[in-house]
C-alpha cells in the first residue's frame, strides 16, 4: 500500500485528537480514512458554491465556447 502524508493544521489538532478519544480510533491517519468514508461522500453533494444553493449546478453560458467559473467559499483553517 501506498503512503501519503497529511499535515494536519495546529487549528484543528485539538479537534482530530479529541475525535481520537471518543471513538477509540488508534490514529491521526485512521481517523482520517474513517472521516473520508463516511462523509466524503456527503462533502461532496453538499459542498457551497458562492451563489448559488449547494447542490445546484452553476448556470452555463449557451455558448459552448464561454468559460464557466465557479467560486467556492473560502476556508479558513
């Protein structure tokens, strides 16, 4: 198996050890696996286009040589 290294914010340590606490999981990268899993999924429909409701897909041009640009919210860790 592969290996990738995450590195994971001062902000959110706090948190991700805590989460390690409550649900006995042995570690940063487990819990990692486990998050992707289980909510990556959920991330992904749900995820906040600037203008628009989360789960609708931006308006396109009928132009077919337009270029569409879509804006996320910003995240600030």
């Amino acid at each position: 198996m592969s290996q990738t290294r995450i590195v994971l914010s001062p902000k959110v340590k706090p948190l991700a050890e805590e989460l390690l606490e409550i649900t006995g999981i042995d570690s940063l990268s487990s819990l990692v696996s486990v998050l992707l899993t289980r909510y990556g999924n959920h991330m992904k429909d749900t995820w906040g286009v600037v203008g628009g409701a989360s789960n609708v897909p931006p308006q396109l041009s009928a132009d077919p040589n337009a270029k569409t640009r879509v804006e996320f919210a910003p995240i600030d860790f």
